[in-house]
C-alpha cells in the first residue's frame, strides 16, 4: 500500500554521471548569476553597453597620463 521505499529485490536507481551533475550545476549557477545581476534592471541590454562606455572611457584616462597643471583644484578646510 503507500510504502515510500523500494522492495528489498529491486536495484537502485542509476545515479547521474559525475560529470553531468557538475555541468548541469555549473549551468544553474551561471543562471542564477545572470538573474542576480539582472534583477530590477529593465533595459539589461542598455546597462551593459553604458558600463562598457564607462570602461573605455576610465582605460582612455588611465592611459591618457596624469593631468596637466592647468586642471580645476580644490581644498578641503
């Protein structure tokens, strides 16, 4: 009647292949990674290339060298 476990004859189950599970794993991973960094986010698309503009824009300064004299200063009192 509602017995939760195999007979005593039968075999178990075959497990997953090792290296199946890791792969499928990693896959959920990476998944709930993307849905992470995407959440609350409308436009993913517009995000990534605003964060690459910024990108090339901070590697153009840093290459650019330190800035002339003639740049704004201020001070803290």
């Amino acid at each position: 009647m509602g017995m939760c476990f195999p007979c005593p004859g039968e075999s178990t189950p075959p497990s997953p292949n090792l290296e199946e599970k890791r792969a499928k794993l990693a896959e959920a991973a990476e998944r709930r990674q993307k849905e992470a960094a995407s959440r609350g986010i409308l436009d993913v698309h517009s995000v990534e290339e605003k964060k690459r503009k910024r990108e090339k824009i901070e590697r153009q300064m840093a290459t650019a060298g330190p800035p002339s004299e003639g740049g704004l200063r201020w001070t803290v009192s």
